[in-house]
C-alpha cells in the first residue's frame, strides 16, 4: 500500500494486488477538503488496504463515492466499501446502477473476460439502490460530472477544479524504470472511435 500526497488535499492510494505487474496499477483518488470525496474504490481484494489508508488519513466521512465506471478493477469493491459508508452517495452512470444494485452479471462476465485476474481481484457484492445516484444528475455545488463513453458506455470523468477524474479516458498509465512510462489504450470491445472522440 502506496499513500501518495500528489497536491494540497489530493491523495493517491496505491491498490496493490497480489499479482506479477500489478504494483502501482492500480489506484483511488481521495479529496480531502471542504468535502471528502473518494474516486474509484478499486477491486474487492483491495478494499481491506483502502480502508486502511482512510484510517491512515482519519477519514471517517465521504460526502460522495465517485464511480468513473463500473468495471471490476475500478469499482468490484464498490459493495464491500458502501457497508462502511452505508449514508454516503455513490454515483455512477445511470447504466451501471442495476448492475451495482444486482452484480451477478458483472461478475460472470468479469470471470469470463478476465479469469484468475478477476478471481484475484475478488467477487463483486451488491449496493442498496438507496445509495446509487445518477451522475447525470448529481448536483452538489463542487464536482461537475462530465459523461466521456470510450473506455465504456458507461463511462464517467469528474471535474473537481482544479483537477479531472478521467478514470481510463486516455489509457493506462505505466510508469517504466529509469523515469520512463508507457500509456496504452484500455478499451474492451465494442469500441466506437467516433462516441469516443
């Protein structure tokens, strides 16, 4: 676990997972300022090391769980993570709130997709629908969600001035020994060049 202080109340927690290339893959962002928000909670096997980061960051309170897509190496935790936070918002496309709501399907098709990947990251529990918003339509004076499908229909980046969640909009990020990095695109299929652009 990875606790980086990228800017005055910006955090990035490093999700390190118990698999060859999977240091400094993955990650969740946490703002902590007038509000408290936290962007992308990462998988299920993770939430354990997240929740000790909170703990590191005395976080008790989220004002909002921002969710830029419901795939399981950003968001299988999301379950997990909501019984901790059972009174904060977690917003989302309006597309992957069934699926938050009832997760079989995401997760059979995360097994077929990914396999022992997604074994590793961990199963996928449900959200109460309660807690499930719109980010079409969320409104809290701070964060301006912004709809970005490319990566996933469902896709969602979150303005927090000064700063975007862009989530996997641009591709993977990969740092490379020697002060390098590599980005690649991270589009599973269907992709649609022009919805994207």
């Amino acid at each position: 676990m990875t606790l980086i202080n990228i800017a005055p109340r910006l955090y990035l927690i490093s999700l390190d997972q118990n698999l060859p290339g999977f240091i400094s893959f993955i990650g969740a962002w946490l703002y902590k300022g007038e509000k408290t928000f936290l962007v992308d909670p990462g998988p299920s096997a993770t939430i354990p090391n997240l929740m000790k980061s909170l703990a590191e960051l005395e976080v008790q309170h989220l004002d909002a769980i921002l969710l830029t897509h419901i795939h399981i190496d950003h968001a299988g935790g999301i379950g997990d993570l909501s019984s901790c936070f059972p009174d904060t918002p977690i917003v989302c496309h309006k597309l992957g709130i069934k699926h938050l709501a009832e997760p079989s399907r995401l997760w059979e098709g995360s097994l077929k997709t990914l396999g022992k990947t997604a074994e590793a990251y961990g199963p996928i529990s449900p959200v109460s629908s309660d807690q499930l918003f719109d980010a079409a339509n969320f409104q809290d004076g701070i964060i301006t969600p912004v709809l970005t499908p490319g990566h996933a229909a469902h896709h969602v980046s979150y303005i927090l001035e000064p700063y975007l969640f862009a989530g996997e909009t641009g591709g993977v990020f990969i740092d490379i020994p020697g002060g390098r990095f590599y980005l690649r695109p991270a589009t599973p299929p269907p992709f649609f060049l022009d919805t994207c652009i």
